[in-house]
C-alpha cells in the first residue's frame, strides 16, 4: 500500500494549528470546493451511522520512535498509541486543485497555488503559471521507502483535548498526497460524469494520483479532491496517531480538522471540523499512568461529533 503521510517535528505541526484563520478570499466567480472533515474513525468517509465508525484501535508499541510499529500484547510496552481513520471530502461546487512547482531541483520544496474553476466557462487551471490562489503552504518529497512522493504540508490536523478545549497530544503528520480514494454518498449537481467536461477530465487524472511517485527530479505535481470524492487515510498508516502514554485517566476530544488555517478557498468553512469523545482508563482505576507500561488503557468512545471540535461537552 502507497503511504501518504509525513513528519515533521510537533513544534513545526502546531504553528499550523495554532495560527489564526486567514480567511481566504475568491473573486465571486469561480465554482468553488467544500471540505468537509468526516467522522472520525470511519473509513469511506461520511455515514449516517456514526455509531459505526469503527476503524480506530489502541497500539501499545516497543518503540516509541517507531512510526507506525507492530502492536504488542505483552510487555514490555514503550509507547500507546491511539490509531484512528480520517477523511477529508469535497461537497462543494467545483475542485480542490493544488499545483506545485519550483524552478530547479535545486530547491528542496515547491511553492503552490490553488486553482479555481470558472463558473462563466466550466475551464479550469491545469497549470502552475494558470492558477490563481497562491498558498503559504509548500510541497516536499518523501525519499522514506514508505512515501517516495510529493507532499502537500499542513492540509490537515488532529489533536487531543481537553472538554475545556485545552490541547493535551498534537499529532506528528503533517503531508498529505491528495487524490479521488472514494466516492462520498452525496447528490451533488457538479459531481463529474464521464470526461466530456473539464471536471470529468481532471477527476481521471486525480483517481490515479500518486503525487510525482519515485519521481524526486519532478518541477511541477498536481493533488487534489474532486466534487463528490474524498481522501482517506486509514489507522494503520504511519502517524496516523495520537500518542496517549502519559495521557491521565479522563474525558477527552478527538480533534480532526481540515484546512484550519483557511488558506484554502472553499465555498464554506462551517464544516471543516470532526470531533470524537473518548474516556481514557488505566488498570486498576490509576488516575496517572504507571512508569513502567504492563498493560495499556481502557479506551471507550463516548460519542461522535461531525461538524463540530467539541464532543466531549455535549449531551446526545
């Protein structure tokens, strides 16, 4: 399976958490997407049942700089890990389209620019020079055996905290290769039928996507999410984790939100966010998890929250 995802140090995730929305702005005259971040732990995206998200799990872990590792049963235990699938989906109107480009090798990142569909003439930008929207976010490559392609960076981001909002784990992932994984169950008037039109074409190119695979000489990359499509990236992919080893025993939300800086353009930025309410208890009713880890906590899902950061404090 191609992995999808890369690391950088926490410091350099939560700046992209922490800084303020930019709000970004379109002309008013462009078909525009909408991402909407799906439930938390439910592959294929979005459900009415998000009872049936189940595709999370505890992973106790020998190695704690391990990025994915094999879960072990049995000690000795150097890290927890709580694994979780998430989805970003577009419910908008027109593409989510990042092109990225540099003008020699010599760079280490690209620079990127999102690209929006006309709603005059249906056209949309299939170049960097074309592109409309530059980004601050850059693009990288993954020379790791498990990536070795093009990484969009801070698209998307998870966290721990507190029902008071206060963050306890930040994620480690911080790159994304967008592309069409899956169809979402929406009706939705822009989705792309066949290749007779600009977002038929362009779906057919974002389905195969591999973000410049094994391709580190690439000057230009395309990724992105088409209308009525979605990006998922299940548990078992590196850091695809919060780490809960020293988490004490508590109520807590599981926090994934996409484009939370607003860079992005998108039609609406109401449903960006996908909140999951978690108790956390170790053996033995200890408040504070022991020093030597025998056995990991019990982890139970209290409810999931679509739509929203905070579960934790609801009532359902």
């Amino acid at each position: 399976m191609l992995r999808r995802h890369a690391v950088l140090p926490a410091t350099a995730v939560l700046v992209a958490v922490l800084v303020g929305p930019s709000h970004a702005q379109a002309s008013g005259t462009e078909l525009l997407p909408d991402l909407r971040q799906a439930p938390v732990g439910c592959s294929g995206g979005s459900t009415d049942k998000v009872s049936a998200c189940a595709d999370w799990d505890v992973c106790p872990v020998a190695d704690p700089a391990a990025p994915s590792g094999e879960c072990v049963r049995a000690a000795p235990i150097g890290a927890v890990r709580l694994r979780f699938t998430t989805s970003a989906e577009n419910v908008g109107d027109g593409p989510l389209l990042i092109h990225g480009r540099r003008d020699t090798t010599g760079q280490a990142e690209m620079t990127a620019r999102q690209a929006l569909q006309s709603a005059v003439d249906g056209s949309i930008p299939m170049s960097y020079d074309e592109a409309q929207h530059p980004v601050p976010a850059t693009l990288y490559y993954e020379p790791a055996a498990a990536h070795q392609h093009w990484h969009l960076l801070g698209f998307e981001h998870f966290q721990l905290r507190t029902p008071s909002g206060a963050a306890v784990v930040s994620d480690r992932k911080n790159g994304f290769c967008l592309g069409d994984r899956y169809a979402t169950n929406d009706r939705l008037p822009n989705r792309p039928i066949g290749q007779d039109d600009p977002q038929g074409r362009l779906a057919e190119v974002l389905r195969k996507n591999r973000c410049g695979h094994h391709a580190p000489e690439s000057l230009s990359v395309v990724q992105g999410i088409s209308v009525g499509s979605g990006d998922d990236y299940l548990y078992t992919v590196d850091f695809q984790w919060l780490d809960i080893t020293r988490v004490p025993s508590g109520v807590y939300d599981v926090v994934n939100v996409v484009n939370g800086d607003r860079t992005l353009v998108e039609k609406s930025y109401a449903n960006n966010a996908s909140s999951m309410a978690i108790s956390v208890r170790w053996p033995g009713g200890a408040v504070d998890p022991p020093a030597t880890i025998t056995q990991p906590p019990q982890v139970r899902v209290l409810r999931n929250c679509p739509g929203t950061e905070s579960c934790a404090n609801l009532r359902r």
